[in-house]
C-alpha cells in the first residue's frame, strides 16, 4: 500500500537516521520534546476541531456534520483527517445528505483507541457507537484508502443497518512484500522512541507539501488544500504513531478480512484511480470488486491516489449509484 509514499521518503530516511543517532549520542531529547511539544500547541491552535467532539466509553470522537437527507459517512484515509471531505465534498453533498465526517481513532481530533488503535475493526466499532449517538440508521459509509478498510470492516460488523458503501482508493486487500524504510523504522523501539519527536520537533512543513503533491500525482494538489488540510496536525507525536501503527500493521487484519468480503450482500461501489502509485488498483480494487457479490466498480483512467480532489463528480455519482442502489434494495425486500 504504501511504495509509493515509502519511495518519497527514501532519502529523508537516510537524513533521518543520522539526525536520530546524532540526538541520541549528544543527549537532546529534552530539548527536542519541548520543541516538539512546543509546536504541536501551534498546530492544534491553527487547525482546531471543525465539529463536535462525542464521548464514545471515554473515547474522544470528532464529528463534523452538515447538510439533511439520508446519513452518509466519510472516513479519511491514512495521515489525514476529516478536513480531507471538509475542503471541498461535503459542500458539494450536503444539499441532499445529512454528511458526517469522521476522524479515525488516533488521527485529527479523535482519541487513540490503545492497543486496538491500528485494528480497523475496532476502528469501525469504535465510529458505529459515534454515528449512533447521532441517530445514524443505516447509512452509506464511503472509505478512502485506509478508510475504505474500516468501511468494509463497518459493513462486516453491521451488514443489516449499512445501506451501502463507497470504496474509493480503498487499501483493502493483503498486499505483497513488506514495508521497509521510514514506517519500519518507526515500528522498532527505537525509533517509535526517537523517530516522532526528531519528525514533529525539526521537519519543515515544507517536507509536508512536497509528500503531499507526491500523493496527489499525476493531478496537482488542489489550491488551498496545503494549507486547509492541517499538516501540521499529522505530525504531532501521537497521532504519527498512530498512523504508523495503523500503516504497519493493517495487513494482518486484511487477510481476517478479506474471506469474508463475500458475505457482504449491500450494494459497494468500488472508485479507484488508474494511475494510483499508492495503492495500486490491480493490487485492491480489482480482486475487491471480484470477491463482493453486489459491487460496481470504476476505474478512473486518468486519476491517482486522491480522486476525491481529482475528479469529485465521479465520487458524487458514485454514492448517488450507492444510494438508489440501496433503496432499490430496500424496496424489492418490501415487495409482497
């Protein structure tokens, strides 16, 4: 899932590690926390929750909610947050949806769930429980990347309330070989001692932008999305274990999951880019689309990891699909 962004972090790595040993040798670490902690206050005062946060047994849950109609829920993907959809889709599906955007557990303004923080599943259990303090009933869940993983997880463990789901980019299916580099760096003692830190502490956030248009390639990141999306805000130390957690370990759960897909009987609507170095669509989407027994998938010829940005008229016609799908669905049951 991940050689493309591993790929553009190869040489920071390098950079990195040196720096990391610096550090350790010379004794910094107190002068690199209280920098690090220093600038994640910044951050979360430059980019505070744009919704409401709900208590979930103890569990701090960000929900930004706008629009009336039938609940559909967005859920980012990795190193994002729920400002992904707040940016641009949800002004463009709240004249027919009651849109809830959430932020997955560890990421944006939503609490680590502990040892489960990198399990989808839980993730999901975790959200479900949020959209039911909101009276969510039976809604389309849409998942983009590492959300379409806790999308699919959502449908698993609630096939009977979901109407249908949108996979769009979606990390879903166990992939070949391992992560190595900057993510396998993190997972050692290590460097989840030193690495978030050394990261939140001293990298530009010009580092940032140049990953991002990395993972927008071949579209250009969309103007205003730099400095909309909060970077600053996935690199605070917590949330980079988080998302490095999730990044290294989602694959065992994605071999738990993916013989189950067949017994998701809903509508899916399946969207990936053709051009996806990140997660390639060869790899997820098409074996996904395979195993579902009701999906439609699309493939955006032209479009790569993030065509919600990309090409959103294709994702709106997507969940619209998923809706009429579900309440065709819904209809033939009511049938006499």
């Amino acid at each position: 899932m991940e050689r493309g962004r591993r790929a553009m972090l190869a040489k920071g790595v390098m950079m990195a590690g040196m720096m990391t040993a610096a550090l350790a040798l010379t004794g910094c670490g107190r002068l690199v926390d209280a920098r690090a902690t220093a600038r994640e206050t910044a951050f979360e005062a430059q980019f505070p929750p744009t919704g409401q946060l709900l208590e979930v047994n103890g569990t701090t849950v960000h929900a930004h909610i706008e629009g009336t109609g039938p609940d559909l829920i967005l859920l980012h993907g990795a190193s994002g947050s729920s400002r992904d959809f707040t940016f641009d889709l949800v002004d463009r599906l709240k004249d027919r949806y009651r849109v809830i955007a959430l932020d997955r557990p560890g990421l944006g303004w939503t609490d680590a769930i502990g040892d489960q923080t990198a399990n989808p599943i839980a993730q999901a259990e975790v959200l479900r429980a949020a959209a039911g303090q909101l009276g969510v009933r039976d809604p389309i869940v849409l998942g983009h990347s590492y959300g379409g993983a806790v999308a699919l997880a959502w449908g698993l463990r609630a096939p009977g309330d979901t109407a249908a789901l949108v996979i769009v980019s979606g990390a879903t299916m166990p992939w070949p070989g391992n992560l190595t580099g900057w993510y396998a760096f993190i997972g050692t003692p290590l460097g989840d001692r030193v690495g978030p830190p050394l990261l939140t502490a001293l990298a530009p956030v010009a580092l940032g932008d140049r990953i991002m248009a990395g993972i927008f390639a071949p579209q250009p990141v969309p103007p205003g999305y730099d400095d909309y999306i909060g970077v600053g805000l996935a690199v605070r130390r917590q949330n980079y274990r988080a998302n490095a957690a999730q990044i290294s370990g989602l694959r065992p759960y994605l071999r738990v999951m993916a013989p189950q897909y067949p017994r998701l009987t809903l509508p899916v609507e399946v969207v990936h880019g053709g051009q996806d170095r990140i997660v390639p669509a060869s790899i997820h989407a098409l074996p996904l689309a395979e195993a579902l027994p009701d999906a439609r998938l699309t493939i955006l010829q032209d479009q790569g990891h993030m065509p919600q940005h990309g090409d959103p008229q294709a994702i709106l016609d997507a969940i619209d699909r998923a809706a009429d799908r579900a309440r065709d669905r819904t209809e033939r049951r009511q049938a006499p």
